[in-house]
C-alpha cells in the first residue's frame, strides 16, 4: 500500500516538473526567453526560409509595399509591439487562410485576399494575426497542449495505480486521443477571441473605421465552394464564424465609433491582379460560386479589364448552361475588343464564334489568334479550323 | 472444390475509399447532362481481352444512361482525337514514347471542344485499367491460403460449411491486381468524380507458390460488377437530386 503512495507521490511530482507557466506576457516586456521559446523560434524561421522561396509565393513589389503599409500602421498601435521586423507573404492559392508565425511572418492566402472588399477589412485581418504574434500565442498554445498531455498521463498513472492496471496509462496518456484534440481547439478558441479583440483595437487605433470589421467573417462565410469540398487551409480550425462574426458586432456596439478610414478604392486597385490570378485559379478548380464572386468583383471596377471580360467567357463555359455559349462569345468579343493583342481572347472567341456556326467572324478571329500567338502549341489545330471556316459550302 | 473457393476467394474485394467527388456533388448532377467516354486505356501487362472491353463500355453506357445522361461512344471520341492529333503531327514522341505536353494538351482542349460542338457534352470520361501491386494480409486454412482485405477473421459460407479465416498479421504480403480508375472532368480538364477499384488479383497463391490467372479469370463476366459498384456515389447523388425534385414540384405541375 505505501509503494503505491510513494508511486502516486513520484507522479505528482514529476506532473509539476513537466507544467509549465501559461501566464505568458506580449513581446515586448523583457521576458528571458526560455529554451522551448527559443527552439520554436528556430523552427519557425526554418519555415520562414522555405515560404519565403516556395514558388506558390506572389512576388509583386507594388502588392508587398502596400500590404507591408497597412501592416505596420496596425502594428504600430499595438502593446507589447518590438523592434522586430515583420514579414507579409502571399501565397497564391486559392483557399481562405491566414497565419501567423512566432517570429513575426504573416501568411495570406490569395483566396482570403481576394475576398476581402476593403483596407479596413485587411487591417482587421492583420490585426487579427499580428496580435497572434505579439501576444506569442505559438508558445501559450504549445505549453498548453503540453500541460493538458502531462493532466492526462498523471490521470492515467494514478488510475493504474489505485486500480493495478496499466491499460489506463496508455489510454489516458495517449497523445493522439480525440478528447484531448477538443480541449486542444477549446484553447484555441480562447486564443482566436483574444487575438480578435487585439486585433480590433489595434485597426482602430490606426484609423480604420472599425464597422468594417466584421465583414471580415462575413466574406469568409460566403465561401460556397469550400463548404461541401475538404479545403486543407480553410478556417475551420477556428471558431465557427458566425460566432466570431457575432463576437466582432459586440465590439463594434461597445466601440460606438461612427467613422474612419475603408480605402476601398486603394485596395481594389492594389489587389486587381491577385483576384485575376484567383478567379483563374478557382476556375482551376471548377469553383463556379467563388469564381463568379471574383468576376463580378472585377467587374465592378471603374473600367473592367479585357482580362475581366476573358474570365467572364471563361466562367460562362464552366457555368455550362444552355445561354452558355452565346454568353461566353460576348463576353470574349468584348475582351477582344478592349484588348486587340489579347491572344487569348480571340483565340477564345473565334472558338465561340465557330460553335455558333458564325463561320467568316470565327475565320477572321481564329487568323488574327494566330498572327498574336504564331508559337502557340495549337497553332495546326487552329489552321485547319480556318481552312475548313472558309471553304466554300458544299 | 478448393480450386471453386480459391477464385470464389480471390475475387472478393474492397469497398471503394477516398473522396470520389472534387467539386460538391450537386455542382456535378446540375452540369453534367452528356458525356463523351473516352477509349479505355489497357496498360495491363498482358493485356485485356478486347470482348470485355467492349462489354465493359456497354456496362458504363448502360449505367450511365441510367442516371438520365447522354453517352457519346469512346469511338467518336477517339476519331476526333486522332484527327486532331494527326494536324498536331502527332501527340507521342515516336522514339521515346513520351507525350510532348504542349501538343497533348492542346489536342485534349480541342477534343473536348469538337465534342461540346458536335454532341454538346459537359465532361469527358476517362478510365484505363493498370496492374500493380497492393499489400494484403495473409490468412490460411489447413492448405488453402488466401490474401484478406482487412485484418481480423473472416467466417465465409461455401456449400453450406462455414469456413473460418484466421489473418495472420505478422505475415503482410504483396499481391498483383488489376485497378480499374475512372475520371470524369470538366472541359478545363478539372476532375469533377474519380473512382479506383480492384477488379481483380491476377494472380493465386497455392502453399508458397503464384500462379498467374488466366485473362479469362480475370476479366469474367462476373467482374463488371466493379464498375457499378464505382458509379454507385454518382448514382445515389443523381437519385437524390431526382428525388428531390419530385418532392418539390415546379410551379407549372
């Protein structure tokens, strides 16, 4: 009987060894770092060294100044902010996530990015990831996932204990139990509301009017194609978004502010390319839903690009309903016409055309595809289209 | 009798695992209404015997056309494709064997669009049957063996004698089969539903020794159950979205 005290006793004690402090300061309060700090700080830049050389990564000088801008607005109103540098990387792909690492990297992905309608939404999103950072939320979430392993392995051992049985130890203790991965996104939970509130009052110390924030949520809630379709990134590790959404339209009520920065304009204009590249990524993917968003988004802007009109050709294919193909030949005519070297485009309508059975315009546009593109790899194809276009009916 | 439970055995299979469906599953029932089938590719060692080819197209067609779609023969695709082809100069590299990507993608995108024109289809199917090797657990009784699916005993009922397989765990082995896949895809070439299935093991094991079956094994009438089996997803997402509209008649009726 006394063996099993002893035996419970060492537990305990090894148990108090193992927890470790979860009362974790932000960045900049002076705190030594600790060596579990320090490894994940490592680890973190050998995966800042590869996301900063994948070839998913937009290198778009004029998109990284301006998205590094809003950055550091919001991150100047944030406490506990450090001399460190902060990173901002694009990733293109076309799913809604962003993260941020422990050493001050922040990840967005194209598909979020392109959602988002405003720069106060992106400073909400900023905020929201800085403040993950700031507040080291890496390290409290790794101890706790530590801690709540070490509650679990003593349960186990004391279980076995009083009971002689050390089939408890390797239930209880078991690392990959599912109760333990719900206490994991329950921690989680708490983190992501924190890192909200941070987040909130760090985009509105910058000026950017606060009511904007929670479309944030909303745009992510739209996500159609995601929603039936595993999506490895998408945000549904957080809290659900309507909760968050709800959680956001509580701090605006408190926040009782009528006004400040949107820069709609400042951002349609810097993103324009991205949601191009998104739209043809989600077409990629026969998103219909998610590529029409990005369509109608494109255009709506002042003057729609011929490559706005392209992909609304490209989407009426994809669509594929009866009106389909006379749709998508309009919409390539205008592309065409906006844009006289857009190969593409008249390759595209000249395809159109001849399904309709327009034969001389399909001839004519499926020629001056070719003189735009001589090199393209369809070239003989397209030939012979021509030929067979303008041979005289039998 | 051993040699009626061996193949008996032998041709027992697994359920089909993954996600079949890319895109969400109404998005395929709303858009897809005509299909073209494409040729089944054979990349079998010893090859398929060209009847249950055939009989394999009508199984698809069949089933197919059973959910309400528009099949277009493998042999319209396949004219179309070689005369496109033949413009290109040719898709494979003679020599090499390999496909020059440029030119096969561009012969894929315009087939596709000969077919919409022609025949008005909204995705191509595309199947081919490949062998390769998958592992098993090996389980015995007295001299009979044969590989399980899964691990765990298996009681089986054969003329009315009820046999218990016992697995053996520590003796996981390798067997060839046969795989059939199948994909449909969008005119961007996107994969809308995919399937793969065991269709069969070509070969047997007798004590410690393989044998090869014969293509007639292999490919016996009784296989094309495989192929319904994959298109069962498509065919309960088509039967849902049928049922559905019957609860919700239009306005009109």
């Amino acid at each position: 009987m006394r063996s099993r005290w002893l035996l419970a006793g060492a537990l305990l004690a090894a148990f108090l060894e193992a927890c470790q402090s979860t009362e974790i300061g932000p960045l900049g309060a002076g705190e030594t770092r600790a060596p579990d700090e320090l490894a994940l700080w490592d680890e973190s830049k050998e995966w800042d060294e590869r996301v900063s050389k994948s070839e998913a990564r937009v290198d778009e000088p004029a998109l990284q100044a301006y998205l590094e801008g809003v950055a550091g607005k919001v991150y100047a109103g944030m406490p506990g902010r450090t001399a460190d540098e902060i990173r901002i990387h694009v990733m293109r792909t076309p799913f809604l996530n962003a993260s941020a690492s422990p050493t001050g990297t922040v990840i967005l992905h194209s598909g979020l990015l392109a959602r988002l309608e405003d720069e106060a939404e992106l400073a909400t999103l900023l905020g929201h990831e800085l403040a993950h950072f700031v507040s080291r939320h890496s390290l409290r979430e790794k101890r706790m996932r530590e801690n709540a392993l070490a509650k679990r392995r003593l349960a186990g051992g004391l279980l076995s204990i009083a009971l002689m049985n050390p089939i408890f130890m390797e239930i209880v203790g078991s690392e990959q139990s599912e109760s333990l991965e719900r206490q994991l996104r329950g921690y989680s939970r708490e983190l992501e509301r924190e890192a909200d509130l941070a987040g909130f009052e760090a985009m509105r110390a910058a000026g950017y009017d606060v009511r904007r924030s929670v479309r944030l949520f909303e745009a992510v809630l739209i996500d159609d194609d995601g929603a039936k379709v595993p999506d490895p990134y998408y945000w549904a590790d957080h809290p659900s978004m309507e909760e968050r959404a709800a959680h956001y339209r509580e701090l605006i009520s408190a926040a009782s502010s009528s006004g400040g920065e949107v820069g709609s304009e400042r951002y349609a204009a810097h993103v324009e390319k991205l949601i191009e590249a998104n739209v043809r990524d989600d077409l990629g993917l026969a998103r219909v839903r998610s590529s029409k968003a990005g369509v109608e988004r494109l255009l709506a802007r002042p003057e729609p690009s011929a490559e706005a009109y392209f992909l609304l050709g490209d989407w009426h294919r994809l669509a594929g309903d009866a009106s389909s193909p006379a749709l998508a030949a309009e919409a390539y005519a205008k592309a065409a016409r906006l844009d006289p070297k857009h190969a593409a485009a008249a390759r595209a309508n000249g395809l159109a055309l001849r399904g309709l059975g327009q034969n001389a315009a399909a001839a004519a546009e499926l020629s001056r595809a070719i003189a735009l593109d001589p090199e393209a790899a369809d070239r003989p194809i397209l030939e012979a289209f021509v030929r067979e276009l303008e041979a005289p009916a039998p | 009798m051993k040699a009626t439970l061996a193949l008996l055995l032998a041709i027992a299979g697994p359920a089909m695992a993954g996600d079949v469906f890319q895109v969400p599953e109404e998005q395929v029932v709303a858009s897809v209404h005509v299909v073209a089938l494409a040729p089944l590719r054979d990349l079998t060692k010893d090859g398929a015997p060209s009847a249950a080819l055939v009989r394999w197209e009508a199984v698809l067609t069949e089933e197919l056309t059973a959910l309400g779609l528009k099949v277009v023969p493998s042999t319209e695709f396949a004219r179309v494709w070689g005369a496109l082809a033949s413009e290109l100069g040719g898709v494979w590299d003679p020599v090499t064997g390999k496909a020059d990507a440029k030119k096969l993608k561009a012969a894929r995108q315009h087939t596709f669009g000969e077919l919409q024109r022609l025949h008005g289809i909204d995705a191509v199917i595309d199947w081919h049957i490949v062998e390769s090797h998958t592992s098993r657990l090996w389980s015995e009784w007295h001299t009979f063996g044969k590989q399980v699916w899964k691990a765990g005993d298996e009681t089986l009922q054969l003329g009315g004698a009820p046999l218990v397989l016992r697995a053996n765990q520590e003796r996981p082995t390798r067997v060839l089969v046969v795989d059939l896949s199948l994909f449909l895809s969008d005119r961007n070439d996107v994969t809308l539903y995919q399937g793969t299935l065991e269709v069969a093991w070509t070969e047997v094991r007798h004590g410690a020794r393989r044998e090869r079956r014969p293509a007639a094994e292999v490919f016996a009438p009784d296989r094309d159950v495989r192929i319904r089996a994959m298109l069962k997803p498509l065919r309960e997402a088509f039967d849902a979205a049928a049922g559905k509209a019957k609860a919700e008649p239009s306005a009109g009726s």
